[in-house]
C-alpha cells in the first residue's frame, strides 16, 4: 500500500450540488510504498508504465446524495491509457476551524475498487508453487482535509491491494473519529455539501473563488 504523493484537481461547485464537476490529475511517477525497488517496478512497463503514460486522470460524470454524510461520484477513471467508469463511495467527516487560522476547513473520505486487468495492468508474476505475487482487484482510498478558498496541490490517493485493513475490519469498517481528524458532526456541517475528493482548488460555477 502506497499513497500518490502528487495529485492536482478543481471542483466546479455549483448551487445544487449534484450539477458540480471533478476533475483531478495524479502524477503516475509520484507513486510512494517505501520500498525503491517495489516502486520502480511500478512505475515500469509492467504496471503504470510511467514513461508512456505519465498521469492518472479523473473526470466525474454524476454526483448524487444518499444521506446527510454519504455521496456516489460516478465517472471515468483513466488508468495507463486505459479510461473505464468507476463509482466512489464518499463520505462527508464534516468541518473544523483551521487551528493556523485559515478559515474552516472540511473533509471527506472516499473509496472505491477497480480490476487492474480493465486498465491492461496484466503482469501476473507466477510464484513457483502456483498461485500469482499480485492481486487483481485493487483498492483506492482517497482522504482530503482542506480549506475551500484556498488552492492546494491536493490530498494523497492511495492503493491498496484488495482485502482487509491493517486493523482487520475490511474496506469500510475503519474507525472514521471524528476526534482523530479534528472536525466534528452537527448541523452546520451537513447543509448540503457536496464531496470533495482528490481536489487542487475549488471554484464555484462562473465565479473563481481560489
């Protein structure tokens, strides 16, 4: 597992929610495990191919509320070349005042889950007693903490292999304390804001806020 330590974006936001855009762009060469040989091979024609396709792109297609704190972001994913849809499963954690003392910031959590085959990830890596080195379902978590009427260069997006957490309760149990992340629930954190995930700056429509 391993974050993306480059990642760009804007957010259209407009006055309903669901008629916003995201658009993000991650450098594929910014890939981070910490562990130089795994990233190089990464980063090789096997998997990312960096040298041929430099960055990963998002582009949303729809966004809908389900709850209070809950959102799907469907769009296309373009991955070594390769664009397929996927839907995000995102969730609002709420706001918090910026204890350096920039205004409120916000934050959101997100998930989803591609078959790196779709995206022409084919390499295999046979052990000698059988089986394969490499899963083919990869998970991508996405968390964002952030000041909307600031730019930034955006949150981290990391990978995972499909399965459990580190703390053993799956892909969606993880503990999500507020405490931990210094924003708390109320009201005023659920009057119907959108997600925001994998974010640069924040624009609303026709208007440049950042």
């Amino acid at each position: 597992r391993g974050p993306f330590e480059k990642v760009e974006g804007t957010l259209e936001l407009a006055d309903d929610p669901t008629q916003s855009s995201i658009n993000v762009t991650i450098d594929a060469g910014s890939i981070q495990t910490n562990q130089p040989d795994r990233d190089g091979h990464l980063k090789s024609a096997d998997f990312l191919d960096v040298e041929n396709h430099p960055v990963l792109e998002f582009r949303s297609t729809r966004i809908a509320k389900e709850s209070d704190d809950d959102w799907i972001v469907e769009g296309e994913l373009t991955v070594h070349g390769v664009t397929r849809p996927v839907t995000l499963d995102v969730e609002y954690l709420g706001t918090a005042q910026d204890p350096m003392g920039a205004g409120q910031r916000i934050a959101f959590e997100a998930e989803t889950q591609i078959v790196r085959h779709d995206f022409g990830l084919t390499w295999e890596g046979p052990k000698d007693a059988g089986g394969i080195l490499v899963g083919r379902k990869v998970d991508i978590d996405i968390d964002v903490e952030r000041n909307p009427t600031q730019e930034s260069k955006g949150p981290k997006a990391a990978r995972r292999p499909r399965g459990r957490r580190e703390d053993g309760r799956g892909s969606r149990g993880k503990d999500r304390s507020m405490q931990k992340r210094g924003v708390r629930r109320g009201k005023e954190a659920h009057d119907g804001a959108p997600p925001r995930r994998a974010l640069g700056h924040v624009r609303r429509a026709g208007r440049d806020s950042a």
